[in-house]
C-alpha cells in the first residue's frame, strides 16, 4: 500500500524490490498488477553493477 500510495502521488517513480526480503517478494506481484491497471511502462535490469 505504501509503493502504491507514494506513486499515486507522485505520478512518477523507481520502484525498487529486493528479492531478499520475503515481504517485497510477497507485495511486487499485486503492486505490478495495480500499476499495470493504471497503464504504468515497467523495465527490468538484469544482471549486477557494471
């Protein structure tokens, strides 16, 4: 709810998950799903530090 509440604010943003953490794990997939319904451009990086 705070990704999302932040975002809507906003209007723009980097959201930033770290699989580490068993709740961010838990939450990207319904806050992918709201932002998808809100017609948000998604990218993904791959890979470590360059």
């Amino acid at each position: 709810m705070r990704v999302l509440h932040e975002i809507n604010q906003k209007h723009k943003g980097v959201i930033l998950f770290h699989d580490v953490h068993k709740q961010s794990v838990m939450a990207l997939s319904p806050v992918i799903e709201e932002l998808q319904r809100q017609d948000y451009t998604f990218l993904a990086r791959r890979g470590g530090p360059t």
